[in-house]
C-alpha cells in the first residue's frame, strides 16, 4: 500500500491559491501596462492630428536643448521663428529632400531600399555607420522621442511615423520638418538658420547657402556661423548637383 503524507497535501493546498493569487496580479499588471501604452499613442495621435493645421510650440528636441543651455546660462533661449510653406524657397527644400530623403514624395514614411543598404553597411562595419532615416522618421523623433538609441525608441518612432503618414500631408510633414529641425546650437528652422548662418531671410537663401545648410543637417552643432571645411564643401556641391532631380511636394 502507498502512504499519503498530509503534509504535502496541506502544502499543495496552501500553494494553489498562492499561485492564482499571482497570476491574477500579474494579468492586471500587464492589463494595465497595454492600457498605458495605448493611452500613450492616442496622446501622440491627438497632437499629430491637432497639428494638421495648428504649428507646434515647441518639439522634445528643443525642451531637451533648452534645458541644456540653461545649465549654463539661466536666460538662455531657443532661436526658432515659423514660416509658412510658401515662404520657404524652392531650392531648401529641394536641397534637404536631396540630401536626407530623396524618395520623400513617394515612399510611405519609411524608404527600405535605404534601410537595407543601411543594414548592410552596418552589419559590415560592425557597428551603425549609417542610418537611413526618413524625413517623415525624423520628425516623429524630433517632435516627440529623445536622441538616444534605443529598440524601444526606434519602434514608438516608426508608430509615430505611421501616423505622421496617415494625418498629414507630404506638403505639410516638410513644412513642419523644416520649421523645427536643428540647424545649430539653440538654432531651430530654416527662419533661424538662415539669420544665424548668412544674416538674411529665409525667403533669400541662394540656393548654394540652401545646399550648405543641408549638408549640416547630420551634425548641426558641429558648423558655428562662418565655419567652412573640406567635408562641408564637398557635401555641398554633391548636393546641389542633386537638387534639380529632387521630388518636392
């Protein structure tokens, strides 16, 4: 005959409850956690939806920055002026469409032939040498995400991106895109950029200034007013051959 020890019984009966007990709070900590998350994109999705026609204030790019330069200086301000679409010159934005988006009008939010390119450099590399995204990529970030590089980061960006896509129109995505990118140290917008760079309005940009602001899209607080390098001059004139193909909504 077997034995049955009561002890175990009382142990197992005493640890079943224990462990619904568990499972339960762990399924309402998790309901929870998609709660929050969804709640976190309806917030994105209500500020990209009120920005179809409303201009943003201010972006997360310039909150971080600012907050930055007032560790220095307590009085210190972000440069950035909006201009309308129509008064930003044709050949910046063919310029910036050249440099950092060249399939701009007709991908939509994300360019995977460049992503594959991307991969493949960087898989060769070891290390990320290169990025590949779009202008529609970088505005979800600027608008909302921080600089770091994170998987988390990158997917809420590409959600983001989505949305940009959907709301927005491509005339109104670059009009944004170019009244809050970074273009210097404090310095946001193609208004700002222009007077911080050459001293005049954007509206009067020659369209070799236009291609030089371009080619500092990737490290804008690296080119102070009047600095000019080997890297600058040769990215510039690549650009400026490139902006008569550019595609500009």
């Amino acid at each position: 005959m077997s034995s049955i020890r009561l002890g175990d019984i009382r142990v197992r009966a005493v640890s079943f409850p224990r462990m619904r007990t568990i499972l339960r709070w762990t399924w309402y900590a998790l309901l929870l956690a998609l709660i929050g998350l969804v709640a976190v994109q309806f917030w994105f999705l209500a500020h990209v939806w009120y920005w179809a026609d409303h201009n943003p204030e201010s972006t997360a790019f310039m909150r971080a920055r600012l907050q930055i330069l007032r560790e220095d200086d307590p009085n210190a301000r972000i440069a950035q002026q909006w201009i309308p679409y129509s008064r930003i010159p044709g050949h910046l934005k063919r310029a910036v469409i050249a440099a950092e988006d060249d399939r701009f009008t007709s991908h939509s939010g994300f360019d995977w032939a460049e992503i594959e390119k991307a991969y493949e450099r960087n898989r060769q590399e070891g290390e990320i040498v290169r990025g590949a995204s779009t202008i529609s990529q970088q505005l979800a970030k600027n608008l909302f995400l921080s600089a770091e590089r994170t998987w988390w980061r990158k997917a809420q960006e590409a959600v983001i991106t989505v949305m940009l896509e959907m709301l927005l129109t491509k005339h109104r995505i670059l009009e944004i895109y170019l009244n809050v990118v970074e273009w210097g140290d404090g310095v946001f917008g193609a208004e700002a950029a222009a007077r911080y760079h050459y001293g005049v309005l954007a509206v009067a940009l020659s369209p070799e200034q236009a291609a030089r602001l371009a080619a500092m899209l990737p490290s804008p607080r690296s080119y102070p007013p009047g600095l000019d390098t080997l890297y600058l001059q040769r990215r510039t004139v690549a650009i400026l051959a490139r902006m008569r193909y550019a595609q500009v909504p």
